[in-house]
C-alpha cells in the first residue's frame, strides 16, 4: 500500500483548471481503488463519509471531470465505487511523483533549462551550468522550460578513463569529498560546476585509488534521469 507523506501537495493540471492534492485527498483515491468503497476508503483515511464525498465533488467540480464511478446494489444492498479513467490517471501520476520523492535524500537534484527538443528522435537536451545532458523527451516539455533533473546516487559511475559502452553522458570532473556511509563511500565530484553524489563499495574506491582532489570521470545513462518541470 502506497500512501503520501504529511505536508505533500500535489498540483493537477486537466485542460486549463488546476488542483491541489493534498494527503488526505490522495489516500482517499488510492483507498477507493484498493477497496472499491467510498464508505471503506473514508474509514482508512480517518475522515466522516460525508467530508470524502465533498473531497470528492471538490476534485470533480475543480477540474471538470468526473474521478469516480459509483454502483448501487440490488434489493441485497451493497454497491462499489471505483475510480474512472481520469481518476487513476491522477493516481498513477501522484504515484509516479510519490515514488521519485522516496528517493529525494539519495538523489542528485540538479535544476536545469531545456536547450532542444528533437521530437523525431524523442530526445531533449538539458544544460546545467556548463553541462549538457541529453535525455529522452517528455512531451509537455518545451525549448526554455525549467526543470528539476533528479539522478540517483547509485546511477553515478565513476571512470578513471572515460569508458566506450552504452553511456553517453560521461563527463570529467575532481573528487572534492568523501566520506563513509553504511559500507559504502559516498563520493563528491565538481563537475562544470555542478556537485555530483555517488555511492560506491569500498572494493571500488580501493580499485579507483580515490583521493581528495583526484580527476575522475564520472557517468551515467540517460533512462537513469527523472525530471520535474518547476
């Protein structure tokens, strides 16, 4: 079970009306989808019946559409609810950002500008300071948008000698930290300008001769990236 953090808000953007998702909107989608009942879901997420149905109505005036589909029982009683196509369009993309921010305090969080966008060959070039980085395309993203690149520690590799295989994005760049975290070393490198974070085994920080002021050439795929538009 999926569940967002306290304080977290969520911007939903559907045609030209926006919305603010905030915790207890969010866990009441995800408890709706998991349990099929409006009555169930309000109950996990510790609000009355009637304050989820006015989350609700909030979300689908707000946005003009419609999050959720409800059937009513036989003679028996009963009935379910379940999201509608828009509606778990929401929670796939709240999820999506929920599961990158998971990883925030491991992840390299550099901002950046959009230089290109080739729409043939679905990719985008990125600059950081002095870096430019090509990355596949996400396709509301525009020359001059403002974005946030996020790139895990563990997806740094670290080069003596800039290596032939399938990164592209390698570039040169001076050890200025490191320390030693939970049996691994953690790796401070200026590259342009821009700090970047890696983890790596002690194995390999003996195999690289690591030192404080050492040239090294660090790299990483292009998949390896997520983005957030600022």
């Amino acid at each position: 079970m999926t569940e967002v953090k306290a304080g977290v808000e969520y911007k939903i953007n559907i045609d030209e009306n926006s919305f603010l998702l905030d915790q207890k909107k969010f866990n009441l989608l995800i408890y709706i989808n998991e349990s099929g009942s409006i009555t169930e879901a309000a109950k996990r997420s510790k609000i009355s019946y009637r304050t989820a149905l006015n989350y609700i109505d909030k979300i689908e005036s707000t946005l003009d559409i419609a999050i959720v589909n409800t059937k009513k029982g036989g003679s028996g009683g009963g009935g379910s609810t379940t999201l509608t196509e828009e509606g778990l369009q929401i929670l796939k993309e709240c999820k999506k950002i929920n599961a990158i921010m998971e990883l925030h305090s491991e992840t390299n969080e550099i901002e950046a500008e959009i230089l290109e966008v080739d729409k043939s060959k679905g990719v985008m070039k990125i600059q950081m300071n002095e870096l430019v980085i090509t990355i596949p395309l996400k396709k509301e993203y525009k020359v001059g948008d403002k974005i946030l690149a996020l790139i895990s520690y563990d997806n740094i590799f670290i080069m003596l000698e800039p290596q032939a295989s399938s990164i592209r994005n390698i570039f040169k760049g001076k050890v200025t930290e490191m320390r030693l975290q939970d049996e691994m070393v953690r790796v401070k490198i200026d590259i342009g300008g821009v700090n970047i974070f890696s983890d790596i085994t002690l194995s390999a920080g003996k195999d690289l001769d690591l030192s404080l002021g050492k040239e090294v050439y660090i790299g990483f795929k292009a998949l390896s990236i997520a983005t957030l538009k600022l």
